[in-house]
C-alpha cells in the first residue's frame, strides 16, 4: 500500500493534470527538501556539474566522467544510461535520467563513503520543472543545444526552455564561485546567455569568437577527427564515438574539464581512450552489414545521425528500423520524423517500441501514412511485434548494407499497457545473428 501512494504520487503520465496545482508544487519540493534532510545533505561535499540539453547530455557526462576521473579526483555520474561512482558501473534501470530524489541522495551518500568529490549530474527539463535537484548546490552549468522535445509535458517550447534555465538560474545566484559551459552557436541560449554573469565562462562550437572550436571535421566509417582550437593552440582530436554531433559532446566535455583545471593537451588526448558510450552509435559487423544501434529519438537527433549514416553507407542501402512512442510523448513530433525517414532512407521497417497505453497498431498506421515516398511492401514494411522486425531486417539485409536500429537504445524494458516487458535491441540483434559480443 505504502508504494502504491508513493507511485501514485511521483508518477509521471498524472504530473500535467496536477503540475498546475499549488500542492502538488508543495509537495514535489518537501519531497525533494525531506530527502536531502533526511540524509543530511551530502551534495554540499560535491562540486557539482548539471548537464541538460536536448540531444548528447549522456555521452557529455560520460566523456567528462573519464576525464575528470582520470585527471581531477574520483567523480560520481547520474546519467540515462549508467551511474558510475568512481570506477564502478550501475545500469541505470529506472528509465529515467533524472532520478527520484531519495534514490538520488542514497546515491550521493554512497558516493561520498567511496571518497568521491565531484558530481556530474544529468539534469532534464522534466527534473528540473519536479523538483528533482531540490538542496543540490549547483556549481557548474553546462549546456550544448535546446531544440524542440518533450512539448507535450511542458506544452510550449518557451516553456521548455524556462524549465532549463532554472539550472544556469542556481549557478548564477550561488553563494559560490560560478562555472558554466554553453554552446556559442545555438541562437536560443546565445539571446539568454547575455543577461548571465558568471564568474568563469567557457564556450564552444563553431564560431570564431568562441572559447574553443572545432574545425576540419572528419566523419569515418570507424572514428571521427577534428582539430580542437583552445587559447590559440591546435590539438589534433581523434575519436571512436562516430559522427560529427559527437564532437560537439566532446568539445562540451572538454570545456567542462578545463574549467575544472585540467591541461588542455592531456584532456583532448585523453579522448582518445574514450572508445565507447554505452549504446551511443554502438556498431556491430556481420557478413558485410554494419548494424548501429542509438536513441535518436528527436527530430534533431534523428536528422544528424541518418544524415550522417546516408553520407557512409557506400554502395549499399540504408535500412532503418524505425519507432514512435506513445500518445503521451509528443505526437505532434511524428510527422516530422515521417519526412526525415522518406528523406533519407533506402527502407523502412516500422514495429514497436514503447507503445505504452496506446494502440500499437493506431500508432503504426499513423506513422505508415505520412510515408508517402515508400512503397509498401517493396520499400516500407509494418511489423508490430520488435523480435520479428529485426528477424526480417536481417533476413533481407546485404553485404554492404547500412542498418539503423532507432530508438531502444541501452534501455532494457519495453513498456505496454499491461507490463514493462524485458527487452534489448543489441541482445535480440546478436542472438538472431548467432554472435555473442555483449558483456
């Protein structure tokens, strides 16, 4: 009984119809101030990083992660994917970057009996809007881009953006010395990010003006180069996280771990050994076929990586095993996922992917019509259940062919009406190739 009240209360798919309500803004910031009370405020140890954005928050935390672990001091990580408290790894099985606050500071406490000083926190706009970070003492702000997602929870993108804001409000208000990190090319944070001042600023991208910048990107099949220009000096960056939206993750990461004392030279070489993002990208060959595997569950995400995956596929084609969420996460979004994936791909494979408490079938149909370039069952095919989705792309799939699982990502469950069912696009991928490389 005692849970149910507890779930009834925290979840989710209720918050719009009471985010309006004084008490339950009362109640979410009690919540958030009795978790902290009652483990005695560990984050005031920490130094302490939050990273939102739209697209990259996990591989940014993750590349920082190495970076600071290696060159500052034992650090501590929350994000979508995995939680790390120095070097040990804890699969993040909640679905949810933005932890529950009682879970967040059992995390804090735990991190801080291994001696760890430093955290680095993914911090989204739905956390941020529910009082998840309540008493965490913000150091350090860091931002990369802001593009259109999650409309249907916070019902305007101006809303969405405030939401964000809040994290660069603390830091710019805080008692202590103040960092942030912001991309110098996204339009909607460069307008706001001039009525900010903070005592250390770094940014980055592309422009000339900026901090530090990429030029001479190259994208490969097998690892993406760059040189990185940071106080009229020029490193030569090498890395194994594919394409060119990665650079901006790393040069995020980079700019945070500078701020935080580390040599420029070591950190951009320091990249280098960061081969791999859980589920970022993730590759696999067999028989000629590369298969990757990514979220890219925004219209901004999905257009960079099939742009990118349409310029390497060579002679062969590009078949995308392709998704859309339920009702309740942002429907007005699916159209424009429509276009990108008759834009760019060769065939297009539709099944599930968390159907939630919508029909499965009405969500497929509704995605199968705005592909209006594909026909079906020589270019587009509808196939609900996801086992027999990726049976039939690797059934049809040649030498030489590209194939893009979308969607699932590093996540192990699928939700359904009725139950959050086991599920891995790498593990059901391998076990139908008849190869094994997961650890």
């Amino acid at each position: 009984m005692k849970n149910f009240f507890k779930t009834l209360l925290m979840y989710d798919k209720i918050y719009p119809m009471l985010s309006k309500t004084s008490f339950y803004k009362l109640f979410k910031k009690f919540y958030g101030q009795a978790a902290a009370t009652f483990h005695s405020n560990p984050a005031n140890d920490f130094f302490v990083i939050g990273v939102t954005w739209t697209n990259g928050k996990t591989t940014t935390v993750n590349v920082l992660h190495y970076l600071l672990n290696k060159h500052v001091g034992k650090t501590f990580t929350v994000s979508t994917a995995y939680i790390k408290i120095w070097d040990e790894e804890i699969f993040n099985e909640s679905k949810m970057s933005s932890l529950d606050q009682f879970k967040l500071q059992e995390l804090f406490v735990r991190a801080k009996d291994e001696w760890c000083q430093i955290a680095i926190i993914e911090t989204t706009s739905h956390g941020l809007d529910q009082y998840r970070f309540e008493w965490i003492g913000f150091d350090m702000a860091v931002l990369t881009n802001i593009t259109n997602d999650h409309l249907e929870y916070h019902g305007s993108f101006d809303a969405y953006v405030k939401a964000k804001k809040q994290l660069f409000d603390w830091v710019a208000r805080s008692q202590q010395t103040s960092y942030a990190v912001l991309n110098k090319d996204d339009p909607t944070w460069r307008k706001r990010s001039e009525s900010y001042n903070f005592d250390n600023l770094l940014t980055f991208w592309l422009s000339s003006n900026a901090s530090m910048t990429a030029q001479s990107i190259l994208e490969e099949r097998d690892q993406t180069t760059c040189e990185v220009s940071y106080l009229g000096e020029i490193y030569q960056l090498k890395t194994t996280l594919l394409w060119r939206y990665n650079i901006a993750n790393i040069l995020t990461a980079l700019s945070a771990a500078v701020l935080m004392w580390v040599d420029a030279k070591e950190a951009v070489a320091s990249v280098a050994e960061v081969w791999w993002v859980l589920w970022r990208m993730d590759s696999l060959d067999h028989e000629g076929t590369r298969y990757y595997i990514d979220y890219a569950h925004t219209e901004d995400a999905l257009d960079k990586t099939l742009h990118y995956l349409n310029a390497i596929k060579w002679d062969g084609r590009l078949i995308v095993l392709s998704w859309c969420m339920w009702d309740g996460r942002d429907k007005a979004k699916r159209p424009r996922m429509w276009a990108l994936l008759d834009k760019y791909s060769d065939i297009v494979v539709l099944a599930d992917e968390d159907p939630g408490d919508e029909n499965r079938l009405t969500i497929l149909d509704d995605v199968a019509s705005g592909i209006t370039l594909k026909k079906h069952g020589k270019w587009l095919f509808v196939l609900p259940e996801r086992h027999h989705a990726i049976q039939f792309i690797t059934d049809i799939a040649e030498k030489w062919d590209t194939v893009f699982l979308a969607g699932k990502w590093h996540e192990e469950v699928m939700l359904t009406a009725r139950w959050r069912r086991d599920w891995s696009d790498r593990r059901e991928l391998e076990t139908i190739l008849g190869i094994w490389t997961t650890e």
